[in-house]
C-alpha cells in the first residue's frame, strides 16, 4: 500500500524515551499506509531517529520545535536516555512548554490535523485538542493491565498506612483478577506524588486528562488482554480504546532495521555474522532496555551466571548516564570478556533488538520486563527470564509470569543483587536442559495470536482499520 497525502491528517506527538518513541514512530507507519497524511512533532535532538521512518514514506512532515529551556534539564539533552534516573518527572511538565507553540501552529496552518495522537505522558494535549475544538488520543506503548493499574493509582491515589513501609501492600479490588502489589513496586512517578508540589499536580492532571481523552490506543492485542481492555472500556465509559500491536519495524528482513535507536558498540552485520556460526535456541539475549542501568555488584552476578551456565549469549550492556555515581555502575568485571571470548558478546549502546530476536539461534532472553521487551519476545517466540525493576514492569511480570506463563521470574527489584548460581540454572533450564518446555509451548502458543492480530483480517489489523475510519468522520477543524 503507497501513502497517499490527501488522507485525514493527524498530529503525531511521542515521549522522547526509546520506548515511548520508537512503538509510536511504528504506529505512524500503519496509519500512513492505510491513507493518513501524517506530521511528527519532535525537538532537534530527536529528529534523526525519524529517518528511516521519513525515508520510507516521504509524504510524512515534520514539526520541529525547540526544546523549551528547563535548569534542571543541562543544554543539548532533549531524550530521557540522557537524563538522570529521575528525568521522566523532570521532562513532562517541561514538555509542557510548548502548549502556546503547538496552538499557534494550528491556528496558522492551512489544513491543519484533526486529531491529535499523542504519548501518556503528555496528557496536558488534550486540554490543547479541547482548545482547538479537535480530539485527542492517547497512545501508551504499556499494555492494557498496566494501563489499568496506572488509571486505577491516579484516580483513587491510594496511600500508605505507614509511610514508611516500603512493603505495604496496595490491593485493586477493581481490575480484573484483583492484583496486589507492594508499595515500592508501583510506578515511581506515582510513589513521587507530593500534594500541592506543582510539579506532581502537573502529573496528576495529566493522567487524569488522559482519562478523558477521546479515545486511547494501546500496543497489545485482543487476544492477550481482552480481559483488561474490556476493563478500560468500562472504566472510560465508551468503547473507543483499539488494542493496535504488536508495533514492530515495518519489512520482512529485520535485520536492516538498524537505525532506529543510536549509536552501537557493534554493527549488525558484526552481530548476525556471530549469531549465524551459533545453532538453533543455543544463545540467550541479555538487555535491561534503555533505562535501567546495574550496579557492579549486579554486574559481577550477572557475570558470574553467564560464566557458569556455559551458554552462550549476547550481553547489551547499559552505561551510566548523568546522576549514577561515578565509577559504581555498569563496570564488566576485569577478565570476563576473555574468560568467555568466542562464546559470548558483551555490547555497548543501541542495538537492534527484535531481528536479534528473531535469529534462528536466540533461544531465551533474560530482561526487565519492559513492555516492547516481553512483546518482541512473544512475536518472536522466545521466552524470558524476567527481572523487573522498575515503571510497569512489576505488573508486566505479573501478567507474563503468574498469568499467561511465558516467562520465568529470576528475580525481582532494582536494588537486588541476583544469585549467580540460581540464575545459570534457570538459563540453563530455557536453553540446555530443555525443562522449561511448557513455557516455550505458551509462548509459541502466544507467537502464533501475536502474529495473526497484525495480519490481514486480524484484530489488531481490523482495530486499526476501525480507528482510521472514525478519523475520517472526524469534522474539520
């Protein structure tokens, strides 16, 4: 299908986090080729990750707007891949900024957008799409039973009885198998809420205009989570939430999709040309994602489990960035990379994930459980080791362990140090012993639904067909 620039135009607003942009960048392309004239609002820095998306559809425009000045935001850094640990918090109200710029762009512009499709953390656009009379929709790359989670913490502001027991347990009577987590695994940027501080109510009012945003989207699919979709349905009190994934780079040969996150210690062909000489299932994938970041101590038993399971492996490793101690984070223990040469890569940077994945010798991951990690997982059919650490990653956990039992939990926490005994069994359970077959049946099981969404006649294919359709019955602006 050729886009065509007479269609619906739409605004396409991402987060400026790999794992909010990336997924929306992909949800761009599916709504091209199927007739929306498209114009992307990124700062600057940001602009170059859109090039292999613009290269493919040339009808797509930019909106490139600056940055807005922020002191605790240092000159030049405009991705939270850059920031601090905190840099989430920081960045949403100073993306906020840009509410006049956007408005009198749209007064200006001579056909402008319809609508406006934008990230969960920028929920402040939908006050700007009721000011210019147009809708807004929201698009998370979580899933449906983290969305629900999120909405449940921001409506009711659950607290702690004893402020100062991390291990109190909130309960969701409301959602759907009634889940209960400690208090130190609900999202941070909740857990940071204060009453009256600017910042935190500037959040809070976000999330509960997201709530009444004319529709929401979501990177999952129907059969995963039906469940919790039909739950969001309810909760919103109208039935304009389309389930749309699993969001994955657009071409049959993935592994030419290798411009879409940043710089890598590695080229692809590096990387394929090592995993061609290993055999089938034989390799395990370790990545953290793009925020998570060990500390030596967790490295060293990282290490020591990738040395002892005698797999081999392809270890991303993320560097320190700004607000991590100096010289106590991300260290590969002295002599590793010799002890294990030839059986095992450690890399540095971006790399592309999901055609590493989907590499006949890739037979188990070991990740955070981030959302995009566990869903190119699924579409690839490998299964996880899963050491949650932080955002949504608990009640993803929850969801692919305890529920659907495609991953095995590792271990759990941001601070803990793992056993490196215990987890070279578990590495060795997924990919040498062949003990973990039930799982790797639930996740082929799961593969199979994943990829028949996305085709043709699928539900995620025919969600997206239905959205498009109610945006060209939206009025003009």
């Amino acid at each position: 299908m050729k886009a065509a620039e007479n269609g619906v135009h739409v605004l396409m607003f991402p987060y400026p986090a790999q794992g909010h942009l990336i997924p929306l960048l992909d949800l761009t392309h599916q709504l091209v080729i199927r007739n929306v004239t498209a114009t992307i609002l990124v700062t600057p820095e940001n602009l170059p990750i859109l090039n292999p998306l613009l290269s493919h559809h040339p009808s797509i425009r930019t909106l490139v707007l600056p940055f807005p000045t922020n002191p605790s935001i240092p000159s030049g850094i405009e991705n939270v891949q850059s920031l601090p640990p905190d840099g989430f918090r920081t960045m949403i109200p100073t993306l906020g900024e840009l509410y006049n710029t956007i408005f009198e762009w749209f007064r200006n512009h001579a056909s402008p957008p319809v609508a406006i499709i934008s990230d969960m953390f920028l929920g402040w656009t939908h006050h700007l799409a009721c000011r210019l009379g147009i809708r807004r929709i929201m698009f998370t790359p979580c899933g449906a039973m983290g969305m629900s989670v999120i909405y449940s913490l921001w409506r009711e502001l659950p607290k702690r009885d004893d402020p100062n027991d991390e291990n109190e347990p909130v309960a969701f009577p409301n959602i759907p198998t009634s889940p209960v987590f400690p208090w130190w695994q609900l999202s941070p940027i909740y857990r940071s809420y204060v009453e009256g501080d600017p910042v935190s109510e500037f959040i809070k009012d976000g999330f509960h205009a997201n709530m009444a945003s004319w529709g929401l989207m979501l990177n999952s699919f129907n059969e995963m989570e039906r469940v919790y979709l039909d739950h969001l349905m309810a909760e919103l009190g109208h039935d304009r939430v389309w389930a749309v994934g699993p969001l994955l780079p657009d071409g049959d040969d993935l592994s030419k999709v290798t411009e879409r996150g940043g710089p890598s210690s590695a080229s692809a062909s590096e990387i394929f040309s090592w995993l061609d000489k290993c055999e089938d299932q034989s390799v395990l994938y370790v990545s953290f994602g793009s925020q998570s970041v060990l500390r030596n101590d967790q490295m060293e038993e990282l290490a020591l489990a990738l040395e002892k399971s005698g797999c081999k492996f392809i270890w991303v490793a993320k560097e320190a960035t700004k607000g991590h101690e100096e010289g106590a984070y991300s260290r590969i223990p002295p002599g590793f990379e010799g002890r294990v040469a030839g059986r095992g890569l450690v890399l540095r940077g971006w790399v592309p994930q999901v055609p590493i994945l989907s590499h006949r010798a890739v037979g188990a991951s070991l990740n955070h459980c981030g959302w995009n990690s566990l869903l190119e997982g699924l579409v690839t059919g490998v299964p996880a080791l899963a050491w949650p650490m932080g955002a949504d990653n608990y009640t993803n956990a929850t969801l692919m362990v305890d529920q659907l039992r495609v991953a095995i939990r590792a271990c759990e926490g941001a601070e803990t140090v793992p056993n490196g005994d215990e987890l070279a069994r578990l590495v060795r359970a997924l990919l040498s012993d062949g003990k973990e077959t039930e799982t790797r049946a639930r996740v082929m099981e799961l593969s199979e639904q994943a990829s028949g969404a996305t085709k043709q006649g699928g539900t995620s294919y025919s969600n997206l067909d239905e959205l498009v359709q109610q945006l060209q019955n939206l009025p003009a602006q």
